[in-house]
C-alpha cells in the first residue's frame, strides 16, 4: 500500500466536477483507492463518497492506494489534484 498526502489547490475545492473527474481517474485503475479527510476515509471510485468529504481549497487529504497499478494510480492522481483538476 502506498501513501500520499496531496492539498486541494482548485478554487472550487472537490465541487462535483472536480469529484467526477477524480472518480473517472481513480476508476482506469484496478488497484482499491481510498481518499481520507479529518479521519473520514472513502472510496474514490464512488462520487458520492468523495463528495461527502466537502474537502474545499486549502483541505488537505490523504490517498491511499493499494493493489498492482498502485504506482500509476498515485502518479494520476496527484498530477491531476496538483494541476487543480484543470481549472483556473
């Protein structure tokens, strides 16, 4: 299992177009992948789950990712929290 905590750059935070975008990414994967905030951690192949979190700007949270594309998953992951998930 790998680790990495990643800070809700995009203005918006993980609004619902931002959580979908992460769902899309998170589910080219076959590894599990959990996002974590204040101790609450969910699936991030569910939208539902990742927009309970209400992580706006600023929120830092934590993935963790474990299973054979762990590495993959993690590096698509970050580069799209890290890009602000496109937006301005």
């Amino acid at each position: 299992m790998i680790s990495q905590d990643l800070k809700i750059i995009n203005r918006l935070g993980l609004h619902a177009r931002a959580a979908a975008q992460l769902v899309k990414v998170a589910n080219q994967f076959t590894s599990e992948i959990e996002v974590e905030k204040d101790g609450e951690s969910v699936n991030a192949k569910s939208i539902m789950g990742i927009l309970m979190l209400a992580a706006v700007c600023g929120t830092e949270i934590t993935v963790k990712i474990d299973g054979a594309d762990a590495e993959q998953a993690m590096a698509a992951i970050t580069e799209l929290v890290e890009d602000g998930f496109g937006e301005d």
